[in-house]
C-alpha cells in the first residue's frame, strides 16, 4: 500500500479545478493500493484556488497572501495517514509547492524550476518516508 497524489489519479482537486491524470500512476492502482491524498485541500484551502508557490520558506499566492499555515496543516494531516496505515513509499505530484520532490517553482510564477521540495514532501521525507513522484515511475 502506498499513498499518492489524489490529481494524478484524476481527482479534480488541483489549483484550477482540473485532472491531471497519470497514466503510470492509473496502472499502478490497479496492482496495488493507492490512498489518494490533497495536501492542499486537506489544508483547508478551496478547490479551485489561487495558484501559490513556494519563496522564502513560505508560501505565498499569486495574490500576494500568505497561506503556508494551510500547507502546513495539510502535510500534517498527509502524516497522520501515512502513521495510520504504516506506509512506508509515498508518489507524489512533481514540482507542486505541496507534493514537489527535488523540483519546485522559484516563487515567481514565471515557470522557473530550483530545487527543493514542497511542504509535505519535506515533512514526510524528515519522518523518514520514501517520497517518490510521477517522473520516477
Ligand atoms: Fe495534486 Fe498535491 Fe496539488 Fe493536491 S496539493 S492538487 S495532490 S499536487
């Protein structure tokens, strides 16, 4: 058992309201189980929303309004499941300021890759949690 990102299963929750399937991903849920997951909705924030990225250390929507609280919750509510059904791997969604491993936006929306991780990614990598993305599958 493992836990994803709820969007690459097709789960409409990303920033704009729309699917960002992956195929890999799709494949893989039929062999095994995968616990879908939005950090980002499980943080209270509305579907669709403002998109946001991370600057700083803190992250900061495109309107300028600081909203790292939301992610932060989020990825702990991301740990909490991942503690209850003891997963050990997670696969989550490249490049978003809450699931990005490795490669994240630099803060200025203006489609620029640095790297570093996004909020949840980082705490379940910290609690020792194979964190995976898409791109690796
Ligand atoms: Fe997908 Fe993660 Fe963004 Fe939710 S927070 S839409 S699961 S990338």
């Amino acid at each position: 058992m493992k836990l994803c990102s709820a969007c690459l299963l097709g789960i409409n929750c990303r920033y704009n309201g729309k699917r960002k399937p992956n195929e890999k991903v799709i494949n893989l849920a039929v062999k095994e189980t995968l616990i879908p997951v939005c950090p980002e909705q499980l943080g209270g924030l509305a579907t669709p929303r403002i998109i946001s990225e991370i600057k700083n250390n803190c992250v900061v929507n495109k309107e300028g309004i600081d909203i790292t609280k939301n992610f932060k919750q989020g990825a702990e509510e991301v740990l909490k499941i991942v503690k209850l059904y003891n997963i050990k791997e997670v696969i989550l969604k490249q490049r978003s300021p809450s699931c990005g491993c490795g490669q994240i936006y630099d803060g200025t929306f203006s489609g620029i890759i640095i790297k570093g991780d996004g909020i949840t990614a980082k705490l379940l990598k910290e609690n020792n949690i194979n964190v995976i993305t898409e791109e690796d599958l």
